[in-house]
C-alpha cells in the first residue's frame, strides 16, 4: 500500500506541475492580449503603418527578411517590444538575450530606428493581433489586395521558449513514469517470488536482469538509432541544398565608402537620379563617375574646401585615369533568370524597397530579401495589376470581372508562366 501510494502522488505531482506550465502560458498569452487595442480605428491606422513601414521585411504569418510576427504581442512583453521597435539596435547592444539571438539568427540583418510613439506601435501591434487571428489564408487575401505583401517561406507560430520548457516539462513526467513503472516491476517481481511456486522457465524469466550492453546490441534499439542518425543527416543535407544561391544578408565592401542612407536617406535624391536606367530599360545600370561630379563638382564651391575626401578622391582618380569604379555587385540573379526594371518599376509601379529593402537607412547596401524563384512567384500571386489609364489592360480586366470577383494579379495574366522569366 506504501508503494501504491507513493507511485500514485509522484505521478499526481508530474501532471500538476505541467498543468501549471500550461495555465501559466496561457496566462501570459492572455495577459499580452489584453494590452492591445481591437478598435477598427486603431487597427486600420496600424495597417497603413505596418504597409508604409515594416512589409518590406516583414509578414505576419510567414518569414521574408525578418521572422512572422503573429503573436508577436504574446512572444514578448508590450514595453520590450516598443522599445525594440523603435531602435532595435540599442536593445541589441545593451546586451538582450532575445534580442541578440534573434539578431544572429536573422545573418546580423540591421532593422532600422523608427521615429514611432508608443500609440503608433500600439497600432501596428492591434495589426498584427488582428490578421493573426483571422488565420493565413485571409492573411494572404489581404497582401493580395495591398499589392506589397511578399514571403519566402513559413514563419514559426511559437516561441522557441515555450516549445523548450513544454518539451522540458514531458521529459519529466517520462522520467517519473519509469521511475513509477520501475518500483511496480520490482515490487511485482519480489511478490511473485514469496507467495508463488515456478517452474524452472517462469523462474529464469523473473530472475532475468536488465542489460544495456543487450539493449545496444537488440535490432530494434539498432533500427532506431540508424533511423534517427540517417533522417538528422538528410534533414542537414536538404537544408544546406535548399540555402545554395540564397544571399540575403550579402553585403561586400565596395571601392568607395558610398553612403546610400546619406545620399538617399538625408539628402533624399531619388533612386532614379543615379540609376537612370532603371524606368527605360532592362538594367538599372550602375551611376558612372560623371553622375557622381554632377554633384561634387560644385560641392566644394559651395563649401570653400580647398581638398576633397579620401572616398571623394578616389572618383577624382578614376576619371583621371579614365578607368571605372569597380563596383561590387550585391543582387546577382542567375544568368537562367530574366528580370527587366522597366517592366516592374515604370509598368507595374514597385517601390525599389519591394526588392531592395528600405536602401534609404543603408550606410553600406546589403540584399535584404532572398530574391528566389519561390518569392519571385510568391509576388506574383499576391500583386494586384495596376491597370487605371493603361487601355492595354482593359480587355484583360473585362474577361478577368467575368470569371472572379478577386482583384486581378500577375498570375492571372501569365505571371506564373516559365518563359515569361527563362527564355
């Protein structure tokens, strides 16, 4: 009786300490909740910060540059997140856990300061809290409609954290488990021994002991492992296939020190000014010295600087010497893969953050998304055409109003189509 009662309070012990660990997630997920508004106001003023400020890097339900954000709200705690928000930067720096893990994780991508109050975050949040419960798939309708929302792949719904201490709590109720099916064997086994006679086979099955050395040696225990071993393998090995040519996050040194977030960000001169091919042709072409001297060449009339700068020096030389800046490239397709500017920037009307991430922060550029065949298509699906005073597109959205009610994307006229980007 001892023994039962013993086993019986271990086991009461284990399920009470992992109902608490469930009641206590659940408590703060609903704790977190409880501080974000759910007026339509908020919310629909939240959408457009959220669109303006964050969809670049950002989904809700699926990683792109940065990780999804659904339940952002109950991940971490309201104070920590504006704060994060507004300069994510100074968090890492001073030393959060989370913070610097997840800025690792990410391939040290820096997310830039935003000039937001703490209502304004408030309303991104209220966002946020609002597509995660309607769920993906009215997600994806949503991004559809708003013509920017691009993904790369699934996001992670749960905090590592929660997953760690849940799994940490099951292996203890295992352990307690055998532990309680330990005693009951022996107690079992000591009860045969005193009140029953044997035979000489049940005998040798009750005095057996328990072998390791055996239990290594069994084929089944022999399966598992070879099992467990040959999926860690494949799992590592598709990974590493699946990361080939992916080079979010590259960011080489160039041969000047060219500061977009000066040039583009404070002086804010239009990507357009430098990149002079990007609304005419396929290439956006790479500014030429000269474009450079249209500026500085007047520069140091205007200041009195009797000398230029090391960096400025360096395009002095090379018009000099009548040789090029060799610029690093940073977004490299494939030579297989066919991408026209014009078409997408002049026609279709995508921002240059779309693709380039918010280049205007940028001291030294990086690639800020993955820029894969699956993105590619995953834009396609969800931007709307653009057809308002383009009669080419007139007959297209006739037929199109005839057959759905959605709004009309580049898949609907052949985005998806292989020749329409390898040919």
């Amino acid at each position: 009786m001892k023994v039962s009662s013993c086993c019986w309070r271990l086991t009461s012990l284990a399920f009470t300490l992992l109902f608490l660990l469930i009641s206590n997630i659940s408590f703060a997920q609903e704790a977190g909740d409880s501080e974000i508004p759910s007026d339509e106001s908020v919310i629909s003023s939240g959408e457009t910060l959220f669109n303006n400020n964050c969809r670049v890097c950002h989904a809700v339900h699926e990683q792109v540059v940065g990780p999804a954000l659904n339940e952002v709200y109950v991940r971490r705690p309201l104070p920590w997140l504006q704060e994060f928000i507004k300069n994510s930067q100074k968090v890492i720096q001073g030393g959060d856990e989370y913070a610097v893990n997840l800025y690792n994780q990410f391939n040290k991508t820096e997310m830039p300061s935003f000039d937001f109050s703490n209502e304004e975050v408030l309303s991104i949040l209220a966002y946020v809290k609002s597509e995660t419960e309607k769920g993906p798939a009215v997600a994806q309708t949503t991004d559809a409609a708003g013509g920017e929302g691009v993904a790369a792949q699934p996001g992670s719904t749960v905090d590592s954290g929660f997953v760690t201490a849940i799994l940490i709590a099951l292996l203890v109720v295992l352990v307690l488990i055998l532990v309680v099916l330990g005693i009951l064997i022996s107690v079992v086994t000591k009860y045969i021994k005193q009140k029953s006679e044997l035979n000489e086979t049940d005998q040798e099955i009750v005095d057996q002991k328990f072998s390791l050395i055996k239990l290594a040696k069994s084929p089944g225990f022999i399966w598992i492992v070879t099992f467990v071993f040959t999926a860690i393998v494949l799992k590592t090995v598709i990974d590493g296939l699946l990361t080939v040519g992916v080079q979010a996050g590259y960011a080489p040194t160039q041969p000047i020190a060219f500061s977009h977030k000066l040039h583009a960000g404070d002086f804010e001169i239009d990507c357009n000014y430098c990149h002079t091919g990007v609304r005419i042709s396929k290439n956006a072409n790479i500014p030429s010295p000269n474009i450079c001297m249209n500026c500085h060449s007047g520069i140091n009339k205007v200041t009195g600087a009797t000398e230029s700068s090391k960096e400025i020096q360096k395009i002095y030389d090379a018009i000099e010497n009548n040789e090029p800046i060799r610029w690093v490239r940073v977004h490299n397709l494939p030579d297989l893969a066919y991408f026209n500017h014009s078409q997408h920037v002049k026609v279709g009307g995508i921002e240059c953050q779309t693709c380039h991430g918010p280049v205007e922060t940028m001291e030294v550029v990086q690639q800020s998304t993955s820029l894969t065949m699956g993105w590619c298509i995953d834009c396609h699906r969800k931007t709307e055409i653009n057809s308002q005073g383009n009669e080419y597109y007139d007959k297209l959205v006739e037929l199109h109003s005839e057959t759905s009610k959605d709004p009309m994307v580049v898949e609907d006229i052949g985005g998806l189509e292989c020749a329409k980007c390898h040919y």
